[in-house]
C-alpha cells in the first residue's frame, strides 16, 4: 500500500468566459478549471462524481525532450459546487499524486470504477523494460498493486473492463512460433473486486490473431466484450476485419452471441465518409456500440460527423435503432458518449467560433432520434471564450449526469498564461434530462417517543419518461412498490409507490424531520479515449452520487406525550394459604406506557421480568411482565392486604391464610427444630432400653 505525495504550491487559474446553457450556481458562473502541478500534453482521465465532490483518476504525460516521457498518476478532486478540492492530502491543485515507495511514476492506462467504490486501474512503468500492474486506488490516493503476475508479461496491457464481480486485464500474449500461422495470442488475467491477486489464462480466439485491440467493456456476470482488428493468418493475410466478440466466465468465446459468437462491427457505407474505430461502448441495458468518427474534426458546425453502431444484447445488429442501427450525427473526435436511462444517450460535439469554442450536448431518446423534449430541441450549447493570450481548449467528455439533470462536461486547456498554463475545464450544463420529480407531500404520524415512525404511500410523478432517478432518506429508509425497507437508494420511476420510514424523537411531544432525496439517475460514461494508445477508459459509474443535491422532500413525524399510566390490570386473590408461607400472584403486562413507570409494593415484593426485587420497588417499560410475592399471615383465616401502586395507579392483592401456623413464637422454624430433636432424642432411648432388656436375658 502506497500514499499518495505531493505538496507543490497551485497555480493562478484562469478561467475562461463561459456563456449559454450552464449552470450558474456551478464553479465560477458555470465554469471551472483545475490546473496542473507541473505542464502536460496529454491528458487522459477518468471521472466520476462521488457524495464528496466531482473525483477523477487523471494520467499525465510530463512535457519531456525524450520518449518516454515522464508519467505522473493522480487522483484528483472537486467539491459539489465545482471548487477545486484542495483539502489535505490534496495538494494545492486538487491533486494526490501516487507514487509506490521506489518512486516510480506511473503511465495510467486506463480505469474502471468497482462496486465496491474503488477505482482499479491498468497501470504501466518503466522499469529495465515495461512493467504493468492492477492497482486500487483508494479515495485517499493510496495504491495497492499487483504481485503474484508477472510485471513483465503486464508491460503488453491492451485494456481493462469490469465484469461484474471484478475486473479483466487484456493483454499481449506474443506470437506463438510453433504455431504456422503465427497467431497473436491474447491473455487475460483477472481479479475479484477488492483483490489484486490475478489470475492468468489465454484467451481461445478460435484460430484468429487479435491484431489489435480498440478496447474493452464489461457486461456483467463475470463477461465482457472486446473490439478487435483481426486477421486470419498473420504470415500471409493482409485483410483486416473489425469484429466484436463476447468473452465468458471461461476465457472462452460466447457463441450466444451475434452469428455463432462473431458480431460483425465492420463499418457500414455512408455517403462514402471515412470513419476510423475508436471504441466499444455499451448501456445500461447490456446492449453495444461500436463508435466511430470522421475527418476532419472541430472545422465548422455540421463538419465533424460521429459514426455509432447499435447491437442488441443477443449481439445482432439492432436495425430498430436510428438509421437500421446505425446513428451518424455531429460527434467530437475521441468524445466520451454516456449512457442513461432506457437506451438513451448524451453525444458532445464542438467548433471552432471567432475567439472561442462552441461546445454542443444532444440528447438521444431510445430509439435512436433526437429527445426534443428536452433543451432547445434536444440540445444545450455553451461557448467558452478565449480570454487568454493563445488559448484553446480541447475535448469534449460527458462525464456524469448530476441531480438536476445537467451534463458535466470536461477536457483540456492550454494558454500562454503563468508560463504555460495546462488545465482541466468543467462546465455543468442546464438540465438536460428531467430528474425534477414533482412535491410529495407525506401525512405526519404521531408516535410514541423512539419508535418507528412510517409514512402512507406517494406516487413518483414528474420524472422523464424511460427514465429512473434515485430515491434514499438523509436519515431513514425507504420502501418502493410494498417492497422492504432499505437505507440504500432506490430506482424509482413515475408512477412508483414509495413509503418512508424513520425512528422518531425519543422526546414526547417532539417533531422530528428528515428528507427523502429524489434526483441523479444511473449512468455508464465511456470516460475518455486515449487514442494514442487505442485504449479505452471506461468509468462505468452507476451509483447514487447525483443525490448529493437533489430535491428535498420532508417527512415529519410527532411523539405523543408522556404516559405512564398503564393499561388495567389485576392480581387474582390466594386463599388456603399456610400462615407465614412465601406465596406469589398471577403474571401480568405491562401495556400503554411510553415511558418508564415505578412500581411500589407495600408488605411484599415484586418479579419484574424474572428478576426478584425484594425491596418492592422497581420500574417499569412498556410489555414488561410482573408477579407479586409475599408471605401470608401466621394466624387462620386472616386476610392480609398487598398494596401496588405504579406511577399512581393504586392496586391491592388479597392473601388469606387457611391453617395457622405452629405455636411457639419466632420465626417459625425454631418450634419445628425443636420437634426434630425430641424426636430423636426418643428413639435413642427406647433403643438403650432393649439393650438392656436384651443382657438380662
């Protein structure tokens, strides 16, 4: 486990003029940038937006004369409201940077996110030769890496995917010479969510080499697919195939899928564009898409066409979906798309505008058309202005869908500024997808002090159509459609029945208020393409972070007043009893306090809940159980009178003796020890007299 350094005094940042579609309540009027420690060129990250803030895994290529250049790994942060979090072991830029205790920088590959809310990453070094690692970097920055498999063999990393329980390492198995046609052989090393002890095997690519390897997704239980150039024999075959195949639990091919496991990602005419491969992506519901742009990128407004391919989860071509399953529309190069809701998806575009940048976010509905219900007509457009000398701005990745429905969007900036200012930019859109779900009004119980108190049903409205949104208690649970209730947030959609539920005041007649939080969506973000080395950083994020500010819906419960005084009870009259005998009284409970109550017991005793109080007094809680005890009186017939009272309420059992007890005073067992000893004393003589009788015989 290695912590994470760094301790370098920040930059001046400079914020660019953000104007159109953002929020202003986010960063600076919308706009926020984080710059870098030291200079960089290539800027590949991974983000996701945690309860805390905006955090991100960031790789950084140092500005260097020669290859390879200097790496430098980080974690990095903002807060909610788009502030550079620079709260200790953050540097002054945000920044943890990691490095392991022999000081070598590490070359970030690329990153998924796990279940367990760790960030595992493919990671490479330079080390006499590349070296590759898993590591998990933890929210503090520090990194666990991988020892059982060979660093070396890791050095040929081609990419990364979470599989549902864990994650599967890609990488360059090497050309068997043995074989004659020279296959590329692939091997996959895998680990478990919350391991980095890897296992190895080589994947059965049926006969065909992996030329390349455009990237990687994970598709749940234990499964993934990858997006190959392949040939069929690399001593002799020159013809390239773009195909996308599903790997199982068992490294082996699915042949579920597509035409007998192969699904032909081949790109599909159009209007005879060019269109090179770039990833493989998929959403939410297990459906892919292999995405594609063209050239030349960022010239004018309708200039830079994307070029995506939908197959459904059976890994046929989905020609439902926009244009007979293929959707080309204005894309920027190397974008990070994001998937939500049922199908639906957010494509960035941008252009080059007279002194500045025009970035444009459109929105896409599950089949394939654009969602005019949101936006202007489904888009939201925003402009960064270049308010420095040399200024230019790069990327155009959709990093999260927050609680309001707005698109955070990220890339890169350089200016002339401070010597050469490198910076991250952050803009939070205006909604974009309709999380806003409309008031709930809950009833507001009256309870007893420290119980549950629990709400009757509301219905979920407001909400866009196909799309789900999160729903948890601040302080409580919640339960949808009549099922259990959870502390964990919730999917719900319109027209769901939702309960709340909270303990309450333990004080009587006391409020007390929580909020149930509806907002933010499950989301899968491609995160950023690092074309130069055809790998994929696939965030795949879909926890419950947008509820960090969603809408606030309270639920108000009241504790009744103190009340002791219990429900009726009565204690059975015993007679017949021996005179001075220990004598107990019938069992009963305690009902219809909420408070404790004392119990007094006048010439007797009291068993509460099995335990014998022989002083008379003891206290009470609602569904105790009780018993009386006494001794009965010494002489005949004799009524003896046992007062209770408990808080107030004035009882009385009655114990009336039967035979009186043996005269001679005391305590009664002196008279009868005294019987005892005559007794023997008695049988002791008549037994010396036989003796005697017998020697006169």
């Amino acid at each position: 486990m290695f912590a994470a350094v760094g301790t370098l005094a920040p930059l001046t940042s400079n914020a660019a003029t953000v104007s159109g579609d953002v929020d202003p309540g986010f960063g600076q009027s919308g706009y926020q940038e984080r710059v870098h420690s030291e200079p960089a060129f290539r800027n590949p990250q991974a983000l996701v937006e945690s309860m805390r803030g905006i955090d991100y895994a960031q790789g950084l290529d140092r500005e260097g004369i020669f290859y390879p250049h200097n790496q430098s790994l980080s974690l990095s942060g903002l807060l909610p409201n788009g502030t550079v979090d620079t709260e200790a072991p953050r540097n002054g830029f945000g920044e943890l940077l990691i490095q392991d205790g022999r000081d070598r920088e590490f070359e970030l590959l690329g990153i998924v996110m796990g279940r367990d809310n760790k960030r595992y990453a493919a990671l490479r070094t330079q080390d006499n030769g590349p070296a590759g690692y898993l590591g998990i970097i933890g929210a503090d920055g520090a990194i666990e890496l991988s020892t059982n498999a060979s660093a070396e063999d890791l050095g040929t990393i081609l990419a990364i995917a979470g599989t549902g329980n864990g994650v599967a390492l890609l990488a360059n198995g090497g050309i068997h010479r043995s074989d004659p046609n020279f296959d590329i052989f692939i091997d996959v090393y895998r680990a478990n969510y919350g391991s980095t002890a890897l296992e190895r095997e080589t994947i059965d690519t049926r006969g065909q080499s992996w030329y390349e390897i455009f990237g990687a997704v994970g598709l749940g239980d234990d499964r993934f697919a990858v997006l190959v150039s392949e040939l069929d024999d690399l001593a002799s075959d020159d013809t390239f195939e773009t195909l996308a195949y599903v790997v199982g639990p068992d490294n082996r091919i699915d042949t579920r899928y597509g035409n007998n496991g192969v699904i032909d990602a081949m790109p599909i005419e159009h209007s005879g564009d060019t269109f090179d491969v770039e990833y493989i992506a998929a959403d939410l519901q297990g459906r892919l898409y292999v995405v594609r742009s063209g050239n030349p990128q960022g010239g004018t407004e309708n200039f830079t066409p994307g070029h995506i391919t939908r197959y459904a989860a059976n890994g046929e071509l989905d020609t439902g979906w926009a244009s007979q399953g293929v959707l080309v529309a204005p894309m920027a190069r190397n974008a990070a798309l994001l998937f939500f809701g049922e199908g639906r998806m957010l494509v960035p575009h941008h252009f080059r505008t007279n002194g500045g940048r025009q970035y444009v976010v459109t929105a896409y509905s599950g089949d394939g058309s654009v969602d005019t219900s949101v936006g202007n007509s489904g888009q939201l457009t925003f402009v960064l202005t270049n308010d420095q000398p040399n200024e230019q701005h790069y990327g155009a990745q959709i990093a999260s869908i927050g609680s309001s429905g707005g698109a955070l969007v990220t890339g890169h900036k350089t200016d002339d500024a401070n010597g050469g200012t490198h910076a991250d930019w952050f803009v939070r859109t205006g909604p974009l997808v309709d999380l806003s779900a409309d008031p709930v009004s809950f009833d507001q119980p009256t309870v007893d002090p420290g119980t549950q108190a629990e709400s009757t049903a509301v219905t979920v409205s407001g909400l866009q159509d196909g799309v789900a949104a999160f729903a948890q208690m601040d302080s409580g649970e919640v339960s949808v459609n009549g099922g259990e209730f959870v502390s964990e947030p919730q999917l719900v959609s319109n027209g769901d029945s939702i309960r709340v539920r909270h303990v309450a005041s333990p004080s009587p007649t006391t409020d007390k208020t929580t909020f149930l939080r509806i907002g933010g969506t499950p989301i899968r973000a491609t995160g950023k393409q690092t074309r130069g080395f055809r790998f994929v950083q696939h965030a795949n994020y879909q926890g419950g972070a947008g509820l960090a500010n969603a809408d606030e819906f309270p639920f108000t419960s009241t504790t009744t007043a103190i009340d002791t005084e219990i429900d009726p009870i009565s204690f059975d009259a015993v007679t017949g009893v021996t005179g001075g005998q220990e004598v107990f009284s019938n069992t009963q409970t305690i009902t219809g306090i909420n408070a404790t109550a004392t119990i007094t017991v006048t010439d007797g005793g009291v068993v509460v809940n099995g335990t014998r109080f022989s002083s008379g007094v003891a206290n009470l809680d609602e569904g105790d159980v009780i018993r009386l005890f006494t001794n009965a009186a010494r002489t005949a017939d004799t009524q003896k009178l046992v007062d209770v009272s408990i808080s107030g309420v004035v009882l009385q059992w009655s114990v009336t003796s039967g035979e009186a007890a043996p005269s001679g005073g005391g305590s009664g067992s002196l008279p009868l020890l005294s019987l005892v000893l005559g007794l023997i004393a008695a049988i002791r003589l008549r037994g010396a007299a036989r003796l005697s009788d017998g020697a006169k015989a």
